[in-house]
C-alpha cells in the first residue's frame, strides 16, 4: 500500500490555509508543490488551471470537510500532494454542502493512471477514517500534519 509520506513532502504541508476560497486554496497547495519541487515553477498557471478545470467537472468535495482537488498532466514527474488545513473552513461546492476543512491536491503524471488511482485509494483510506480526520483538523501545526502523516502510515486506523 502507498503511503502518505511517498506522496507528501513536509514542504507541500500548508497550516493554516489563508484562502477562504476553492480557487485561493488550491493556488496555496500548487504553491506548496512548487516550494516542494514536485512542480517546475513555469508549469505553476498550468497545473493550476488544469486542477480548476477538474474542479468545474465535478467537485471533489467528497463531504465530511475534505476536499481532495486532482489533475494529471504531462509537465508531473512523478505523483504528489500538497495538505492544507483551513481552520475557518473553505467554500468548496461540497456533496454536503458543508465547508472543507482539509484539503489534499493530488497531481500526477498522465502516463501513471493505476499509480494515480493507488494514491487516491490511500488518500481515501485515510481521510475516510473518523478518527484521522479528527486529529488531523487538531493540527495547529505543518509540523503536527507531518508527524500525524508518518503515524497514520504506521498504523491502521479503521474507519
């Protein structure tokens, strides 16, 4: 099973997200991937539009305060997300309709459809547990993100 930290530098970790908005936060965790080095700096607009193009498909506001934002596109090396944690909550068309608390931008390349599918299954396994997404809106900090990443990795946590 992949593991969060394959996918998730401690750099692409942003708390608190600053945007109150779907369009603002998903430009903060393109940000991040970029300070992380998963996204070549040039490609920053592109990958940024390719996401709100997914985004205006469907939402990918999966409900209970998570959003999990994706795209694949041919300018990725290698798969990656980015974590950010709005502590007012985030506008993001939700399927409840109920603000977004965490969300994880996934990117991956375009000739990597099943290992995109696997980190979106463990992405899911994840924040589909009630307890994760508890601890992980407690984090106060990147810092506590990351060490709850590496925790959730060697635990199972049932949903």
């Amino acid at each position: 099973m992949l593991k969060l930290t394959d996918i998730v530098s401690p750099a692409a970790v942003v708390v608190p997200l600053k945007g109150r908005e779907r369009d603002q936060v998903v430009g903060e965790l393109v940000d991040a991937l970029v300070a992380s080095n998963a996204i070549d700096r040039d490609s920053r607009d592109h990958i940024y539009l390719r996401v709100l193009d997914r985004e205006l498909k469907s939402t990918t506001g999966f409900g209970k305060g998570v959003a999990v934002p994706h795209a694949k596109d041919g300018r990725i090396r290698r798969i990656s997300a980015a974590i950010g944690l709005s502590h007012a909550g985030v506008e993001f068309n939700s399927l409840d309709r109920q603000p977004v608390y965490t969300v994880i931008l996934l990117i991956s390349p375009d000739e990597q459809p099943n290992e995109h599918l696997r980190a979106m299954e463990a992405i899911f396994k994840h924040v589909g547990s009630d307890v994760f997404r508890r601890l992980l809106r407690q984090c106060q900090t990147s810092a506590d993100v990351w060490a709850l990443l590496q925790e959730a990795d060697s635990q199972k946590y049932s949903a």
